[in-house]
C-alpha cells in the first residue's frame, strides 16, 4: 500500500511544475494588473496634469489613450451591472407584495 501512495504523491509533484506556457500566461496576467493598476491610477489622478499637456499621437501615447478608454468602459459597465441588480430586486419584491405598476387605474 506504501508504494501506491508514494506513485501517486510523485505523480502530483511532477504535474505541479509550472511548465512554459504557465509561466507565460502568468507573465501575461501579471502586466494585464500592472497596466491596468497604472491606468487607474493615472485615470484617477489629479486633472491638472490634463491641462498642461498636449494630445500626442505617437503609438505609446495612442495605447495609454486606448487603456483610459477601455478602463472607463469597464467602470461604467460594472456600475451599470449593479444599477441592473439593485432595480429589478426591488422591482420583484414589489410586484412580489403586491404594489406592482402592472394594476391599471
């Protein structure tokens, strides 16, 4: 019996290494965070940085503008998700009391 329990101990320590790809794709999520925490914070920094400066269109300038854009999208979405959960539970607990619109004067 110890040797089944050693082979299947073996078999899960080999299979828990990280291989390449895992370590690519974690790679790949830990910038995603990265550049999205750098996106939110600048989004939310102070204003005065928006006077002073000019529109640039060089590439890294247009994928900073395109981070901003999709992190506000992002936030509008979720915040709209929450506006959608909220109003149709109050709108089934009402109909649910029997205060519904539905009645006709």
């Amino acid at each position: 019996m110890q040797l089944q329990s050693d082979t299947a101990h073996q078999r899960i320590a080999k299979h828990s290494l990280p291989t390449v790809p895992d370590l690519i794709a974690a790679g790949i999520i830990i910038a995603l965070f990265v550049v999205c925490a750098l996106g939110l914070r600048q989004m939310f920094g102070p204003s005065t940085s928006l006077t002073t400066g000019s529109i640039s269109l060089s590439p890294w300038a247009l994928a900073n503008y395109a981070l901003r854009t999709t992190l506000r999208m992002l936030i509008a979405l979720g915040m709209s998700l929450v506006f959608t959960l909220i109003y149709a539970t109050l709108s089934a607990k009402r109909q649910a009391s029997g205060n519904g619109a539905d009645t006709v004067a």
